[in-house]
C-alpha cells in the first residue's frame, strides 16, 4: 500500500460539506484528534471549483490556476498533504497536481499569468507536489491509523445493517492511487470493520453512482433519479439501516432525495445516510449535535439509532 | 482504408493535444469492446452512448458537438476506470463540451449554473446556484428551514474558521479567474442568453 502521513496535513474544506453536512468536518476533527493525527485547516484555501467544473462551467486552466494558489498555501503554511473530506475535492486537486507536474506548457502558462498580474508569489514550481505522496482523501488517513480505531471504540454499532457506497471521485478517477479496491471497492467496509461491525460487503449496484450526476441532478432529474433508485432498490432489497458513504455529492443524493425516490419507486426506503468519519465518530462516542451534526440530516438519524449500547470491555 | 493520415484523426489529435486530456493517445487505441456502454449509468437509462461518442471521434464527425445526447454523461468516470486499453471517454466527453462552449454551442446549459461563476467572485466558495433552491425547495422536506438553521447548526459543531474566506482571498480569487479568462467567458454567456429574451 502507498505510504500514508498522519502530520502535516492540511484538511481541506470543502463548499458541500460546509453548508450541507456540516457534522462531517466536525466528526473528521474528532476522529482525527482521537487518533492523533497533525492537521490544520486553513481560511486561505479555497473551493477547488469541482462542482462549477464538473457543470462545464469551469475549464481546466480555471480549475488548475485556483489548485496552484491553493497548492501554494499548503506548502507555505507547512502542511503539503492536502487532504480532502470530498470525492470531488480529492479527484480535482489530484489531477491539477499531475497537470501541473506533467505539462510544462499549462505550469508556464499559469505561472506567467501570475507573474503578469501581481501575483508572483502563488507561481508553482514542478514537483512542488507530488500527486501520490501529497493528495490524499480522509479515508487514507483513516486507513493508515486504522489498526489504532479500535482502542478508542465505545459504542458497539454491530446489531446494524449496514452497507458501503464509496463514491466514484475517490475510487474511479486515479485508480491507481485508491486503496481497498476500485471494481470491487471495500476500503469503507474494513474501516467499519475497525469498529467492531460488520457490514453487508458486496451488493447489486456497489460499485455504480450515487447518481447525482453534477449536473444531472439539477437539469436531467429524471435520468438522475433512476439511476439513483438502482441503488437505493438494491440496498432495500438487503434491509439495510445504515448507508455509510465518503462524499458530500453522494450524502445529498441520498440523504436529500430518499424520500422523493421512494415515492417514485413506491417503496418505502428507510436506511439512514453517514459519512464514514461520521459513523467511526459516533462509534467514538461523538454527541449528536456537536460532533455528528445530525440536524442537517433530512433523513432522522434516530429513526434507525435508537440507542446506543456501549461495547463490553 | 483510412490511415492515420487522413484528416479525420485531426479531430481525436486535437482532443489528444487538450490539456484535460490525461490519457495521451488513449483515443487512438479504443478497439471499440464496448467495455464503456456496458458499465455507464447514463447508456443504461438513456440513449448516451460512450462507445459510439468514441467512434464518431475518430470518425471526425464533428456533428457530436451538437448532439444533446452529450450532455447526459454522470462524470462518474466508470468507463475511464475500466478501459482496457487506456482511454477514457468520461475527459473527452468533458473535452467535447468545451470544444462545443469555444464554438458558441450549449451556452443554454451553462446559463442555469452561472451560479457557480457568481458564487466564487462574490465569496470564493462553490456553492448551490439560487435558481435550483425552488426545486430543492419542492423535493427535500425541511432543507429550506435547515438552511435557514445553518448558522446554529456550525455553532454548535464549534467550526472554525467562518464559511466566508477574508475579503483580501475572495479579490485574488477573482483576480486568478479575471487573467485566465474565465470572467470574460462568463459574460460573453450571459450577454448571450439575455440577449434572447
């Protein structure tokens, strides 16, 4: 496996995890402290333009000149692994990373524009980053401290059905840089397994789309919705209670739009939506409201987790 | 015979010289399996095609700008994951689409999100675009009220530092996407579709 730090990190926000779920950066913090892992979070950074990109919006050089700034920042305040709470985060910078290293023409292009404008000090040099050793999604970091979770284990989950979805920017895009399988992807279902669980492994539709699609979701709902609900049928058919995903496109899709797919399916689906560091930090202990964040949640996490068991020592 | 002479590869050349294009000549290598069409959601529930959007490319047909059929794929990059001989139809798809904005096709479909342009200038962050929160509002039971709640909500969660980078990030944000040209394509669009109405 790629050698995977646990200091000098930069977490990296992310737009969707900020103003949708904002629990998943409050349970990463926690996860990560329990966990001892060096990490900082920046005002500086900002969005890496994914879903204006992923809308055609945003053209590559657009997208590749806001990662070299953000780049920069990371190296400056002393923390190059950037490391991303989003697929999507996670997927963009890595590849600005390869381009930059890689096309001399795009990193001259980018960095004469700089010098032209006053902005001299965000040029970047080639191999300022290396897209293998300094990009990371916070899955990784997990999967590299994960023989360390179970220490800090309090509530036992294990009486739950749960599945994984592991999200297309993370394992389809730099496959060969995602841990735990691509076609057959399992790096979630062994940190679940970290926790004392076990969950339902492979399914129908493991490893397609959430199906929100950018910007199918918002221009095409139709086809968005119908490949959403292969998912959500295949996981009603295994009575799955908990879904436990790593990415903010595919938290909303599912989380936001269940109620709406049910409807149009005419089932009622009824399995509850976690981001993984959500599920290690509630079984950390993490409170509902300060750590999890369960407000934001449109699906009621207590409809499923009524209460919570502590784990026998 | 067509050669790789013939001016039709002129087409793939000029995706495979594209700076998103991460596969190098992997266009050039697609033996037409069928690999892609099989595992892509927007094939399975739509007339999206990926193994034929490949074949029309290295047929030069430079019709597929045109063709709606385009704007249907997920960018879940499934069949980029699972070529066999290297090339992913999920970047040149993408790359078709901006060879198609550059000609002046599908300003229609980038005029919804322009939100996204909007929402980077004024705060640097990528959020939601308005024009979808009357949808959003309709479809998901309480997001507007929770949305309304998300200042309480951070509080509690103790977050720091605030949604809102300091103003002195936002301007070389915007200053970054004034000199690469973005600002400009933005408003040629907009001129465009307002101009119609």
């Amino acid at each position: 496996m790629k050698s995977v730090p646990d200091k000098d990190i930069l977490l990296f926000r992310s737009c969707l995890v900020s103003v949708e779920y904002p629990g998943v950066e409050a349970s990463t913090k926690f996860v990560f402290d329990k966990l001892g892992i060096d990490y900082a979070i920046s005002e500086k950074q900002t969005c890496c333009t994914g879903l204006g990109h992923y809308s055609d919006v945003f053209d590559q050089i657009d997208t590749t000149a806001i990662g070299a700034r953000n780049f920069r920042i990371a190296r400056e305040i002393g923390r190059p692994n950037l490391v991303m709470m989003c697929a999507t985060c996670y997927a963009i910078n890595k590849k600005s990373v390869k381009l930059l290293n890689k096309k001399d023409d795009l990193r001259e292009h980018i960095n004469k524009l700089f010098d032209d404008n006053g902005l001299s000090h965000l040029k970047y040099e080639k191999d300022d980053l290396k897209p293998t050793e300094n990009i990371f999604h916070v899955v990784d970091i997990l999967y590299g401290k994960k023989d360390e979770i179970k220490d800090h284990i309090k509530y036992d989950l294990s009486g739950y059905t749960i599945a994984t979805h592991h999200g297309c920017h993370y394992c389809k895009v730099h496959y060969e840089d995602t841990i735990g399988g691509v076609r057959d992807p399992n790096i979630l279902d062994e940190l679940i397994e970290e926790c004392g669980c076990k969950t339902i492994g492979w399914y129908d539709h493991k490893r397609a789309t959430c199906g929100t699609g950018f910007r199918q979701r918002y221009s095409n709902p139709e086809l968005s919705f119908t490949a959403t609900a292969d998912k959500m049928n295949a996981i009603a058919d295994e009575d799955v209670d908990i879904m436990v995903h790593l990415c903010p496109n595919c938290h909303i899709q599912f989380d936001r739009y269940q109620h709406l797919i049910g409807e149009r399916e005419g089932r009622n689906f009824r399995a509850i939506h976690l981001n993984i560091a959500q599920f290690i930090a509630l079984a950390m202990g993490g409170d509902f409201d300060k750590v999890i964040g369960v407000k934001a949640h449109t699906v009621p996490i207590d409809s499923v987790i009524k209460e919570l068991k502590e784990v026998e020592q | 015979m067509q050669k790789i002479t013939d001016s039709p590869i002129d087409f793939a050349e000029d995706i495979i010289h594209d700076v998103k294009n991460s596969k190098e000549e992997g266009v050039l290598k697609c033996v037409q399996c069928g690999m892609c069409t099989s595992t892509c959601p927007a094939a399975r529930h739509s007339d999206y095609n990926p193994r034929d959007i490949i074949e029309r490319v290295l047929e030069g047909d430079i019709t597929i700008l045109e063709d709606d059929c385009i704007w249907n794929c997920f960018y879940c990059y499934t069949c980029h994951s699972v070529c066999p001989v290297g090339n992913s139809v999920c970047e040149v798809n993408q790359i078709l689409k901006q060879f198609a904005i550059k000609n002046g096709i599908g300003y229609e479909k980038l005029y919804e999100y322009m939100g996204f342009a909007d929402s980077y200038f004024t705060a640097a962050i990528g959020a939601i675009p308005e024009i979808f929160f009357a949808d959003i509002d309709r479809d998901v039971p309480g997001w507007w009220d929770f949305r309304q709640h998300l200042d309480e909500i951070r509080n509690e969660l103790e977050l720091d530092p605030p949604l809102m980078p300091p103003k002195d990030v936002i301007d070389e944000v915007s200053t970054i996407l004034t000199i690469t040209g973005f600002k400009k394509k933005i408003e040629n669009i907009r001129e465009a579709q307002e101009g119609e109405k």
